[in-house]
C-alpha cells in the first residue's frame, strides 16, 4: 500500500524500468529493515599500528587467496624488486650458540630421544639387519677403504671436499641396498623419488625480534614515529641447503604424536623453548639482499611431494675449531637438524599452499640424518605451525616438535682390506628404521585447502600468455639471478659531499635520494613493460597495445 500511494505522489520519478527511485524505495522498505536495536558499523582504530596491521592482514588474505602455488610464494616477492635483506643461514656454518636461535626462530622444541613409532620398529630393524648385515659391510668396507679417487680437478682437494665426496659415494652404495633389499617387504619403497644435491632452500618472516640500527636511527629522525623506533621489527630468514640424498614419496608419513589434532593444538606453556630476542648478527648471520625462495628440492607438480628422508652434510665440523673456542659439536648438529627439517617441511607446506603467513590445518613430518660416514645423528621432525611473523611468535599457542640423538659413531676403523672393524649395530638399526617407517594417505585431511582446484600450478594455467608469463618470471625470481640493471646504492663521496655537508648545491638533482625517492620500496610490477615491434603486432603496424601485457597475480577463484 504505501509502494502505491507513493506511485501516486511520485509518477514522473518513476524509472524506466517501472521501479521507484532510491530515495523513495528507502521510505518504502522502511518497515523491513527497522530493527529495535541500533547497527553500527565496526569504529576502526585510526592509529599507525593499527593501519599498518589492518593493510598486512589484507596482503595475507589476497596471498591465501590466490590460484596456484607460483602465484603465492611470487606474491610474497612482490613489494620487494631488488629483493629482501634477509639473514642468511646456510649447512656450511653453524656458528656458536646457535641452537637457542634456530630453536626461537623456527618455534622448535627438542628432546634428546626418538618418538615412541621406532621403538615398535626396533625389532623388525633388528631383523632385516642381520639379513643384509653382508652387505651394508661390504659397502661401508669398499667406499670407505683407501683407494684412489677422482675429485675432478687438478688442485688438492681440500679435508671437505674429499668428506665429501666420500661420503656421497657411501650414502648413495647405502641406499641402493636398503632399498634394493628392503622393497619387497615394505612396498613404500618402491614408489619413492630419490634426489641427489638438490636445492633446499626457504624463506619466512619472524617477528618479536629487535630492529636493525639503520631503521632505528631513520625512526628516531622523523618526530610522529620517535614512539615506535624501539618496536619489535620482523627479521627475514633465508636458508639454503644441498643435501647429499633426498627421498620423497607421494604419501605424507604418519604423524609422530599420538593425536593428530592435539599436536596442532597443544599449549606452548608444556614445552621450553628458549627466546633468543638479537640480532642475528651477532652471531655471524648478516644480511644479504636477494629475493625470497622456497623450493623443497622440486618444482610444484611433482607427485611425490613429501620427504622421506634427507642426508645432510656434515663437512662443517671440520673447520668449526677455527671459530669457535668452544667444543659445542653437538649443540651444532642439534640446529643444523632442526634448520634443515623446517626448512624441507616448510617448503613441502608452501607446495600445499601454506605460507609463512597462512598456517597449516595439519602435521608434516620428516626424517633427517646428519653424517661424515663415520660419526651419525638421527632427528624425527614434525612441522605444526609456520605462522612466526609479528605478534604471531607470542600468541600463536602452536610449535614445532624435533626428536634427536646424540652423534653416534658407525665404526672404529676400516683397514687396507676393506674389512670393518667394531661396526655398531645400534647406528645401522635406527638407519634401516628410517626406511621402514611407512608413509600413508592422509584420510579425511584436504591437503590444499588454499589452493584453486583447476589451477594448482601454473602449469594448470588455460590462458597460454598468462601461462607463459607467469612460468618464465617465477623461475627468474627463484634463480635470483642478478639484474641487468645494479641495485641503487649511495656511493661514499655522495654522502660525504651530497647528504652530510650539501657541498654541490647547483649540481643536477639525479639519483634517486636527491628526488626524495626510495628505491628499496619499488615493487615488482613497477617497471616499464616490454615494447612490441610494429612488424610483429597482430593487428599490423600501426595497431595497438604497443606492449605487452603482464599478468602478476590476482585473485581468481
């Protein structure tokens, strides 16, 4: 009735599709959107922090967002085009007193002992031990025996490049036994995917950390942000890793603790972490500018996406005597177990779609052994969270789990025959467990719960150019090839005589800081793009686009 008597009132503000004006379908559906309490919209907070807060949630939902594994971990590269300074951790160096750091920035718990799944598989590995005993000794015997060796160049080897060396060839006559011997009995091992010196390498942004002098000193200097110079800052990470052998199936390993959801869900307050809130530098790890990579040893596609197992170098102890006054050997293999296990899990959650900024929904485990040949440590890793950035390292109730022993040494000595002498038994035992432990599907678990279901990868991509495009600068970005271009940098004259003492005042203003511009903020799709040739557009000569199109993420659902 009212619609009509305003129809009356109102005939010339009638649209032409026969529906009231809006001024007056409000006065006509008053009626149905009263509501005896009032509806507010949220009151945001206007200030800095909140801001600041607010526009990196909406850059972490648009990176959870978006179709393919590519896309996201391209994403995180976006605001950065010359890269990221991030501190570099690599398995050539682990300085002292590191374990406290890689514990606190990976969040990781550690307890000196295996999980309670190898003790039910102690005495299947004591069995098949005595079955293939013959044959690990006569590999062990043979590779290990003093004869000669080409190491592919002219000059002598240095002590670490013959471990190595060594040691490569002894995992690898290893390996080809436990599987050749093991697979007919636990079938697992005929489907898995065998890496040698593969890329692992991850990237992830840890908060509650304190901030770098140089971001203090330009906060101090300007007077609304004097308040926030002494704010925790998000330090950069980035790992890089060459195992000697990596194993990969297809299928997830079963989760070390007995409930899947409780070991997601634990309390942090149970377990004892140490905080280690420096500098990384202090401790030797400076920062490098390149652009952030994850790759766990594979590109995104593969099927067999999930490690098994990985053999880590241990070459570093050798020359560890010569910084470090203090014999911490062990508290070194410790946070090279635990660096090199996030960093496989991390990457192996990235390809799921996971983020150093969108948590898991469940538990990835892995296996990782640390060897010379002769000395063996043994670590059973279990990946729940990887959300560490900002406030999240605080409140984030989830953590990590590492189990690891203590270095165990495989055998005495091996004589001029090829004969071994006081072979431990205990060392091959947890070995050949490592291989039995059998990897399983995950039922009732959605493993991309982030990723599109047409298109997984780029290469899933229908659109041929954006296809292209996006292949092409992913694997350019992942190389971290240098640009053509050099990264900006203010030279010493120019802050002797330009910025300090502003002796050349009638010199041309040119370089970036004279025009008050920071190159370090310039984002990746701020360049000019790729100019078509008149003789190869489609349209002929004259016709247009006159570039070429880019194609960096967006949000496609």
């Amino acid at each position: 009735m009212l619609s009509q008597n305003l129809r009356r009132i109102f005939p010339l503000c009638v649209t032409r599709g026969g529906s009231l004006p809006l001024s007056t379908r409000v006065l006509a559906n008053t009626s149905e959107e009263y509501s005896e309490q009032p509806q507010y919209p949220a009151i945001k907070d206007l200030s800095y922090q909140s801001r600041k807060k607010r526009e990196a949630a909406e850059w972490h939902m648009r990176i959870q967002q978006l179709s393919s594994v590519e896309e996201k971990l391209f994403e995180i590269n976006m605001p950065k085009y010359y890269g990221y300074k991030a501190h570099l951790i690599t398995d050539l160096k682990f300085p002292y007193n590191v374990l406290p750091l890689a514990q606190y920035s990976t969040r990781t718990h550690l307890e000196e002992n295996l999980p309670e799944v190898y003790g039910r598989l102690a005495e299947g590995s004591k069995q098949m031990l005595e079955e293939i005993r013959k044959d690990l000794e006569d590999v062990i015997g043979f590779e290990l025996s003093a004869y000669s060796r080409s190491f592919g160049t002219d000059e002598e080897p240095s002590p670490q490049e013959k471990e190595e060396t060594v040691t490569s060839a002894l995992l690898t006559g290893l390996n080809r036994v436990l599987v050749n011997k093991l697979s007919k009995k636990y079938i697992h091992l005929n489907e898995i995917e065998t890496d040698f010196d593969a890329r692992h390498e991850a990237f992830w942004f840890l908060g509650g950390m304190p901030p770098p002098s140089l971001v203090k000193k330009i906060k101090e200097g300007v007077k609304w942000q004097k308040q926030y110079a002494n704010d925790p800052y998000d330090r950069k990470f980035q790992y890089i890793g060459k195992p000697y052998l990596a194993l990969r199936h297809k299928h997830l390993l079963e989760p070390y603790t007995q409930n899947e959801v409780d070991s997601l869900d634990v309390k942090r307050d149970n377990v004892e972490i140490p905080e280690f809130r420096f500098d990384p530098i202090t401790l030797g790890y400076r920062t490098e500018q390149r652009h952030a990579s994850t790759i766990p040893g594979f590109w995104p596609g593969d099927q067999h996406e999930f490690g098994l197992i990985s053999f880590q170098r241990r070459s570093h102890a050798q020359i560890r005597p010569t910084y470090c006054a203090v014999d911490d050997l062990q508290e070194a293999l410790h946070a090279q177990g635990i660096f090199s296990s996030y960093a496989w899990t991390f990457g192996q959650a990235c390809y799921q779609g996971f983020s150093t900024f969108n948590d898991l929904t469940y538990p990835l485990p892995t296996q990782t052994v640390i060897t010379d040949g002769k000395m063996w440590s043994f670590y059973a890793y279990q990946l729940n969270t990887s959300l560490l950035h900002s406030d999240q390292v605080d409140v984030n109730p989830r953590y990590n789990q590492c189990w690891g022993t203590k270095e165990l040494q495989l055998y005495d000595h091996v004589d001029e025959s090829g004969k071994v002498h006081g072979l431990n038994d205990e060392v091959l035992q947890h070995l050949i467990s490592f291989y039995m432990n059998n990897p399983r599907a995950r039922e009732g678990v959605e493993l991309k719960p982030y990723l599109c279901k047409t298109e997984t990868r780029v290469a899933d991509i229908v659109d041929e150019k954006r296809r292209v495009f996006m292949e092409e600068t992913y694997k350019r970005i992942a190389s971290n090839r240098p640009r053509h271009r050099l990264t900006p940098e203010l030279y010493q004259w120019e802050k002797i005589y330009k910025v300090d003492h502003k002796t050349r005042p009638l010199e041309p203003k040119r370089r970036p800081f004279e025009l008050g511009q920071n190159m370090f903020q310039r984002r990746m799709d701020e360049h000019a793009p790729k100019y078509i040739p008149r003789k190869v557009r489609p349209g002929g000569p004259k016709s247009k686009p006159r570039f070429e199109a880019t194609y960096y993420p967006n949000v496609r659902r």
